[in-house]
C-alpha cells in the first residue's frame, strides 16, 4: 500500500510541474502558435531539466 502512495505524489509532482510549465511557457509566448509549441514543452519539460543538468555537471 505504502508504494501506491509513493506514485500517488510523484505523480502529483509531476503534474503540477507541467501545469507551472505550460503556464511559464505560454506566458513566454509572442503569438498563439508559439503558445502551442509552448504547451508542447510543457508536457515534455522533465527531458529539458535532465538535459540541462547533464550539461551543467559536464557529463
């Protein structure tokens, strides 16, 4: 039971992560269909992070 707990948050985590990041990436937006491309990255923001975390570390 404890590891249905566990995915509940993770899971809720994450999705407050992309709902901060589309709201982010929309603001960013200078016209609509960059708001849609914007939307996009949102939904796919966990491979920019670890991209940009490998990058700083030099790996």
């Amino acid at each position: 039971m404890k590891e249905k707990s566990n995915q509940a948050s993770s899971a809720a985590v994450y999705g407050l992560g992309i709902i901060g990041a589309a709201i982010y990436y929309i603001a960013q937006a200078t016209g609509f269909w960059m708001g849609v491309v914007g939307f996009l990255k949102a939904l796919v923001w966990p491979a920019f992070l670890v991209y940009e975390v490998l990058k700083f570390i030099g790996a």
